[in-house]
C-alpha cells in the first residue's frame, strides 16, 4: 500500500488574509470547520502570513498528521517508509536567506 492508495492524503485548511477581517470576526471560525469536517480535512486555521497568526501551528499540524500516517501505514507491514524520524521543528533561525535572495534576484522586473 503506498501513501495515497486508500485516498487518505493528510490535508488542512489555511484560510489566510483572516488579519483583513474585522477583529470580532478573527476567531469565529464556525463555517471553516463545518467545512473541514464536511469534506474529511485533518484540521483547519486560520491565519496571516502577514502576522505570522497560525502560519507555524499548521505546518507544524500538518506534518504530524503525515507522520501519524506513515506510522499507521508502517504498522501496516509497509516497508517503505522508515521509522527512525526523531523530531520534527520549525526554526525561522535556520531559514535559507541566501536562497531567499537569490529567487528574489532572480525575479525582479517585470512578470
């Protein structure tokens, strides 16, 4: 059985830009998780790349809904995956800025 066989693909919701709504409306969150329930979603949030709010808790929610699904496919029997996977964490420190410059050049100008 591979990763995507019986249809189970770990997928969250991120609705972004939720810094744009008005600050009584921020939190209420009521119609996306509806959604993400309806339609068999791991998860949804709310979030701001320009804030920040939420942006490292859904990656981080995301990945381990990736390696739970690993794991119960491990358990499985699957070879294919390897169990030694240690710890997973986001640091902003160990981010590639060298990388970042270089698209950045990469794309200046027009189109």
């Amino acid at each position: 059985m591979t990763f995507f066989e019986d249809g189970h693909l770990p997928a969250v919701i991120v609705q972004n830009k939720v810094d744009l709504l008005p600050e009584e409306e921020q939190d209420n969150d009521e119609e996306l998780k509806k959604f993400s329930n309806d339609n068999g979603f791991n998860g949804y949030f709310r979030a701001s790349a320009k804030t920040g709010k939420n942006i490292k808790e859904s990656m981080e929610f995301l990945i381990k809904q990736i390696i739970k699904r690993l794991e119960e496919l491990n358990s499985k029997g699957n070879a294919e995956f390897n169990k030694d996977r240690g710890s997973l964490a986001l640091d902003p420190d160990k981010h590639n800025k060298e990388a970042d410059q270089k698209r950045k050049n990469e794309h200046s100008g027009c189109c």
